[in-house]
C-alpha cells in the first residue's frame, strides 16, 4: 500500500473567527486523535487534502509532514470528512493515528469484474454491497477487493466466505451474507388472446345488432299507438253531431 503525505500544522481552537482565518488561506481545520494519542487540533493544506481524498490517490495511509516535532512523521487514516452541502468543499476532517505494526480494521470497497453469465441470458447484476470490513496491517491495505461474477447464473449469489481476498487480509463478518446475486428479467411477456373470447365475438355482435334493430323498430311501434287514442277522439266527436242536431 502507498502513502501519501500531508501538510499539517497545529491551530488554536478560539476564537471562532480563526477558522475562517484558516479557510482564507486554503487549510482545513482537523482534529489528530488515537489509541494513543489525545484529540489535538490541527490544520492540513486543502490541495493537498482533495488529492489524498480524490479517486486518482492511491493512498489510504497518509504521514503527516509537520515543523512541529510531535506531528512530524505520524501515520493518519481519514476516519470522516464534513463537506458542504451545496458547493462539496471540505470543511472539517477527523485524522486517526494508526500503528504500523498493529492490524486495524478499515473498509475496502469491491469490484466486481467478468460478465456474469446470468446477464448473458437476460438477467441482471444486483450488487448488495459494494465494500467489506477487513483486518490488516495499515501498510497492507488493499485498494480494492475484485469479485469474479463470470460464473455467476441468474438466482445465484455469492456470499462473503466465497470472496477471495490478497495476502494477509482477513474478512471481518458476523454472518455468511449474499454480496453479489444475479435478478431475473423484469420484462413480462405480453398475453395472448384466448380462444373462447375469439369464438363469443359474434355473438356480441350478434346482440349489437338485435340491440340496433329493436332501436329502429321503437319509433314506428310508438307512433302507432300515438294515433290509436287520435283515432277514437275523432269517433267520439262524429257520434256526438246527430245528438246536437235533436
């Protein structure tokens, strides 16, 4: 594992004003702190901060570069980073001495490599997790744990005890958990049309047309016997002339 270096200078923690000092000249405040050693603030060079922290560093260990003698030559890790929220600048970083003698556990991300032969038949690769605790001396971190899915078929998983780690490196977990597992295909198939449902459309149509017919009928049927009560109206009225000429 390589290591990277750090420009770090002590600071004074008051006033509040002196962080703001601090950022105007390109440092971040941080706090040192171990096993061994009490929190002490401190400040690192911001550059040199984004690079250590950027994908293109290779270093997960980092030696601290300091005039002050009680800084110069520590070994640090990143244990958490503040950034804000709307520009991603970094605003405050924790600063872990490790010793290089002594195994600590980190995380390691994974990286899965090969094609997985459940996505050749239309599956897809669904990673569960995409890091794994570890034990290891600092200097022996790996950068990252590769994962070969080439044998992987759709419904088939991969658990933690299965994954093949570099040297001395120990996977820490409390259960054989799945890591990489291989979805089936999410598209359904359309339905078909069955045959009953083909055979009774006629006979719908059918029925449409009688319901046509018997629509069309109404309005004659209806007229004649409108004129029915006309018809004896007018009956009435000639039977009732002769009675008034009496």
């Amino acid at each position: 594992m390589e290591t990277g270096e750090l420009n770090c200078e002590k600071r004074a923690v008051k006033p509040r004003s002196m962080i703001t000092a601090l950022r105007r000249q390109g440092r971040v405040p941080a706090v040192l702190y171990g096993p061994g050693t009490p929190p002490t603030p401190v400040s690192v060079s911001g550059i040199e901060l984004r690079y250590s922290l950027s994908a293109a560093s290779h270093a997960r260990i980092v030696r601290l570069k300091s005039g002050a003698s009680e800084l110069d030559g520590r070994h640090v890790i990143f244990k958490e980073v503040q950034h804000a929220p709307v520009s991603g600048a970094v605003l405050h970083a924790d600063l872990y001495e490790v010793d290089l003698t002594r195994a600590i556990q980190v995380e390691v991300p994974l990286k899965f490599t090969g094609r997985a032969r459940g996505v050749a038949d239309g599956g897809i690769l669904q990673p569960l997790v995409r890091a794994l605790t570890v034990e290891c001396l600092p200097l022996e971190i790996p950068e990252a744990i590769e994962i070969d899915v080439t044998e992987l078929g759709v419904h088939e998983v991969i658990h933690v005890s299965a994954v093949k780690v570099p040297g001395n490196v120990q996977p820490i977990f409390d259960q054989d958990y799945a890591v990489v597992s291989v979805l089936p295909p999410t598209v359904a198939e359309a339905p078909t049309p069955q045959a009953g449902a083909a055979e009774g459309a006629p006979e719908e149509g059918a029925a449409a047309e009688g319901a046509a017919a018997g629509a069309a009928a109404a309005p004659e049927g209806a007229a004649k016997e409108a004129a029915a009560p006309a018809a004896a109206a007018a009956g009435g009225a000639k039977k009732a002339e002769p009675a008034a000429k009496k």
